[in-house]
C-alpha cells in the first residue's frame, strides 16, 4: 500500500533548505524581527510581481481582510457581498464591524462566486464586494470593475488561496490582487506561497489607503507612541518575510507543475473511465488557474474518503458547511435552501492530494484507487 498524504510540507521544504537556512542566518544576524527591512523588501518585491504600487504586510491573511474593511470604514449598518462557500475568515472580518454579510450563490462549475448574480444584491447599504479567487482560480471580476465604480461601491479581491492566478482583461494580463481597491493574500503554509507561521498582505494602488493600512496594522500610529486612531496589532514578522522571499523565487515554477498535476488527474480520470462518477474542476477560458488545491465533485463522497484512506490517500473536505450555515452566524437569519448551488458543493466536493512535488505515480495510485471504489 502507497501512502499518499493531502499536503507534504517537508518535501517543499527539501528543495529549498539551503535557501531558507541562509535567509533565517540572515535574520538572526541582524536580531530585528519586526517589520524592518526584510519586510519592507518582501513588500517591494510582492508589489514587483503584481505590478502594483503598494504591498503591506500584515500578521494573517484574516488580518488583511479585517484591515482592508477597516481601512474603507466599514461599520454597522453597511453591507459586505460575498460568497457563502469560501472560509470562515472572508464573512467574520465583516461581522466583527457589525456590518452585515450578504451572500452571492456559486457557479457550479467553477466554484467561485456567480458574478452574474452580484448587481441584483447591491443596495444602497452596500460599501463593498468580496469576491474569492478560490482554490487557484481568479474569478471574471474584470466586468465588474464599472459596475461597482457607478455605485461607489469598492471591490476587495480575497486572494488568500491564488497567488500567481491571473486573467486576461481587455486583452491584457491582470493577476489576482491588482483590479480591486484592496488585494488580500495568506501566506499560511498550506498556501502555494506559504510561510511558516501565519503571515498576510495587502495590495493597492492608491496612496491614502496604503497609507493607512499602514497605520492601522500597528495599533493606529506611524510614529513612536502617536496614535492617530484605533488599529491592531497586525504587523509581518522578518522571518516569515524573509522565508517568503525566498519561496517567492520559485512560486511561477511551482505553479506551473501544480497545473501539470492537474492535467495528470484530468488524464487518469478519462483513462479509468470514471467520469460518470468523478467531476474535475474546469479553468475558465482566458484565466490562469494555480491549483492551490484540487477540488473534485464525486459520488459517494464519504464511502469514497474512507475507502481512500484505507488505502492510504489523504483528502480534505471543503467546505463540509457553507457560511450562511455556520452556527456563529445564525443570527444573520439565513436558512438551508437559500444558496443551492452551494450547499451542493459542500456535500459532494472533496480535495485530492496536489503539491508541486507530487509524483506521477502517486497520481496513478489514487486515481486506480478511486477506480477500483467505483467498480466495486
């Protein structure tokens, strides 16, 4: 029997440990562990990547959304659109101000939310949208962009699980975290750039708002003991600052074998002929799709994961309850049946194992594995 974990971190980190031990020398040489220079040269070398003008560090990708809502005044009474099927994390940051989340239901076969669906939402309480790039594929939010600027409502693009995706928008290529007022990243390690702690960013182009964000990721002051209002504590550390550098040098190249692994499972999938009981995730025309994680829709999913783990194949569910479910938000007053599409997906989707260093025959493994499930 193969074993073939969900995620393999040590792996990742044998191809980069002499990299990553000579950038924590570094750091420990120079015994400055907040912010600092090895932040601020992680934040121009994002901004670089992305092609925008600011990048700031925060503590967590939570943190980045919490910031980014902070740093537009969101407050109680407004209302926040965003996706029921996505992580705790995206509809919290709104609550915590009081404000108000309201649900857009999925594309069922991309699973990010409909954009089609987001105008009939917007009301005049509405101060922004959320839109989730989830699992590696950044939404169509290109056509967005006006229709919200006519309403002055702002776009925050949550960009925690797709680093590196991008589409194509008026026939040019926009990465994920550059159309939006905000772009907010996770650099949690299980994330295709991922540190090893926790770790966020924030992305804009606008000079006030980078500005205060700043502010605000350190309780409220740009200067020593000068508060100028009411921030967190929120600020990257140096080492994961200087562990993400290094990783970010090979960041296109891991994707890359992350869309090669993809295609592998699309392959294996028709050659097992289990595509009447296996549905894999589509990439939208004109986009990049990263793989973050590997998302399919199956049948007998629970009986399917106990007999993969029998055999020794990881898997991870999500999500097994959609946000408009979740028992912390029962007071938002949402039911079961209001967002079909994704309450669906909560209970036939399930995650296969993906990591750029994952081996064709490990693909082959769980694949016949599947198979042999589904001829039983």
């Amino acid at each position: 029997m193969m074993h073939v974990p969900a995620f393999d971190l040590k792996r990742n980190y044998e191809s980069v440990k002499s990299e990553i031990k000579e950038a924590l020398d570094r750091v420990l040489d120079s015994q400055k562990f907040i912010l600092g220079d090895e932040v601020e040269k992680f934040e121009n070398e994002i901004a670089s990547y992305l092609k925008v003008a600011y990048a700031i560090g925060c503590g967590s990708g939570t943190d980045a959304l919490l910031l980014s809502l902070l740093a537009l005044d969101v407050r109680d009474g407004d209302e926040v659109i965003t996706t029921p099927y996505t992580f705790f994390a995206t509809a919290s940051s709104i609550v915590r101000l009081r404000a108000r989340p309201v649900f857009v239901d999925i594309d069922p076969l991309t699973y990010n939310i409909d954009i089609n669906k987001i105008e009939e939402r917007i009301t005049s309480r509405t101060k922004a949208v959320i839109v989730v790039h989830l699992f590696g594929q950044m939404a169509p939010i290109g056509k967005l962009e006006l229709l919200l600027s006519e309403k002055s409502v702002h776009l925050i693009e949550d960009c925690a699980q797709s680093f590196g995706s991008w589409r194509k928008v008026n026939g040019e290529i926009k990465r994920c975290g550059t159309i939006g007022t905000f772009g907010c990243f996770s650099f949690y390690p299980t994330k295709n750039l991922g540190g090893y702690g926790d770790g966020g960013l924030m992305t804009t182009d606008v000079d006030v708002l980078a500005k205060r964000i700043r502010k605000l990721r350190s309780h409220g002051s740009l200067n020593d003991y000068i508060h100028e209002e009411l921030g967190m504590n929120s600020r990257l550390d140096a080492i994961q600052a200087a562990i993400l550098r290094c990783k970010l040098r090979h960041v296109d190249e891991w994707n890359k074998k992350r869309r090669i692994i993809a295609e592998r499972y699309h392959l294996l999938f028709e050659t097992h002929e289990i595509t009447e009981f296996v549905k894999y995730p589509r990439e939208m025309e004109g986009g990049y799709h990263v793989f973050n994680q590997y998302v399919i829709r199956c049948k007998k999913r629970d009986a399917l994961i106990e007999h993969l783990n029998e055999h020794g194949v990881g898997t991870r569910i999500y999500y097994p309850l959609p946000l408009h479910l979740q028992p912390a938000f029962d007071s938002l007053g949402y039911k079961k049946g209001d967002f079909p599409e994704a309450e669906k997906l909560s209970q036939d989707c399930l995650a296969l194992p993906m990591y750029p260093e994952l081996m064709p025959e490990e693909q082959e493994y769980v694949v016949e594995t599947m198979a042999r499930f589904y001829r039983q």
